[in-house]
C-alpha cells in the first residue's frame, strides 16, 4: 500500500467530495502546512527571546565589579591594620577568710586519785651528759599505779574494782576489805605461786600445747588472761590477742585443763583475786 498523507489536497478533497466545503473543518485542513510552520517559528523565536533578555538587560545597566562604581571609576580600598589590644588582667578571687576553729572544751579537773601515782620513763637513747630521771623500781608499784606522772594519791578517796553487777572489794588507803574486787599482779605483796613454780607452769602449758598444722615458717603469740582466784582456782579465762591459726582456742583449752590450785597473792596479809596476763610464743618451721 503506499503512502498517502491525510493532508494531501486530493485526499482532502476525496474525504469532502459531496460535503459541505464551506465548513471549517475543510479549510483546517487545506491551510495546516501553512499554519504548522508557522506555530514552529513563532515558538523558536518565542525561546530566543527569552534567553537574550538577561544578556540584553545586563548591557543595559551593567552590574559593577567589586571596587568599581558604576561608571567604571575603580575605588581602591584601604588596607587593613591589625592592633593587638592589651589582655585586661583578671582580677583575683577576693579570699574567702576560714571561719575560727572552736575551742576544745577545757578539760574538768579528775578527782583525786586513791592511790600514789608514779611516772613511767620512756627509755630513749641520749648523750652519756643528758640528765635522765630515775626509773623506778618494782617495790614502787606496790602501793602505786603507773602513770605517766609521779603525783601523791589522796588516802581519803575510794577505789571499786571488777565487773559490773557483782560484789566488788573497796580498798581506803593500804587497808584491804572482803569482796571481789581484783588486784593486778603488779600490786600485792605476794606473788601468786603455781605447784612446782612459775617454771613449772610454763612447762606444763607448752607439753599440753598442741601446735597447728601449718607449712609455712611463722613465729605466732597468742594473749590471754585469766585471774587466780583467792581460794587458787583459775577463772576467767580469756584470749585477749589472736594470731588465727586456732592457737587462741588451743590457748583457752590447755589453760582450762589445768586443775592444779595456785597459791593465791597476798595483799596486806589477805588472799586477793589477782589478775595475770599470759603471753604464749610458738615458733612453727
């Protein structure tokens, strides 16, 4: 089949042939070459005109450069000079002044002791020139507590000793009267003695002594306390120090097995309740 436009005029005129030409439809067709090329033109220059305007308006009234005016007079711009400007000093933190510490509370004065005090010297090497105090000897503590001042005790006072909630001996100057109270080993008159001696005592405690198992090789002592009673039993034993190891349990064991009575210490002629501190030495290898 060939090619025929819908355009061509024969073609128009076949479609029309026996209609009526005068109608519009016929002469669209007849001029729409014409009026095709015509819309073609008109909207490129349409286009054209729209991309010159910006370049036209700007020869019109071009925009000036920096440092140029509109007349094409340049204006050359000052330089710049920089001033470093003294830092301002800061200004110190006013101080704050710390609020007065309050006073210690004056000590009140102790009552007057019942029995002579006498100063206990700490032992300091010194030049062979240096005046030194005596130390005093052990018949000085008899009637005497230690103290870190020698100072005369008032014969008047009174002095409780033991626990609390039980019957309590009282002593007034050197006289000694029932009760009980307990006295330290450092002031009766008489020692107290075990059977067979002091050295007999520590005998039996180290035989009884069972040592801990342990592999390591440590030098271990243990305190304990206890006090004779006047009658020579042993009481209230107690284990002031512990190393671990049980040696406090084993300590407390080996002196509660003893059933041996002490000879009791003697104060002013009369058996007292005399308290002992025991410190007890094991070297495990």
């Amino acid at each position: 089949m060939s090619k025929v436009s819908v355009f061509d005029r024969a073609w128009i005129d076949l479609v029309f042939e026996g209609r009526n030409k005068e109608y519009g439809a016929y002469q669209l067709r007849k001029e729409d070459p014409k009026n095709t090329l015509l819309a073609l033109f008109s909207g490129i220059a349409v286009v054209a005109l729209l991309v010159a305007i910006p370049a036209i308006a700007s020869n019109i009234n071009p925009t000036p450069r920096p440092g140029e005016t509109a007349s094409g007079l340049v204006i050359e711009r000052d330089s710049l000079v920089v001033v470093n400007l003294p830092e301002k000093p800061e200004k110190p933190a006013p101080e704050i002044p710390e609020p007065p510490k309050p006073e210690p509370p004056k000590p009140q004065d102790a009552p007057a002791s019942v029995t002579n005090k006498i100063k206990l010297n700490q032992l300091k090497v010194v030049a062979a020139n240096t005046v030194i105090d005596t130390l005093p000897t052990i018949n000085d503590f008899k009637d005497a507590d230690p103290s870190s001042i020698t100072a005369k005790g008032n014969p008047e006072g009174t002095i409780t000793l033991g626990e609390s909630g039980k019957e309590i001996g009282t002593t007034e100057g050197d006289k000694v009267t029932e009760g009980e109270g307990t006295i330290s080993s450092l002031r009766v008159d008489v020692q107290p003695e075990y059977p067979g001696g002091m050295d007999k005592f520590y005998k039996t405690v180290g035989n009884r002594f069972q040592a801990p198992e342990t592999q390591k090789n440590v030098t271990l002592k243990v305190f304990v306390s206890f006090i004779i009673e006047k009658d020579g039993t042993m009481s209230n034993i107690k284990v002031i120090r512990d190393p671990g190891y049980g040696m406090g349990k084993e300590a407390e064991r080996v002196l509660k097995s003893l059933d041996k009575k002490w000879k009791p210490g003697i104060k002013n002629g009369k058996p007292v309740r005399t308290a002992y501190n025991l410190p007890i030495t094991l070297n495990l290898k």
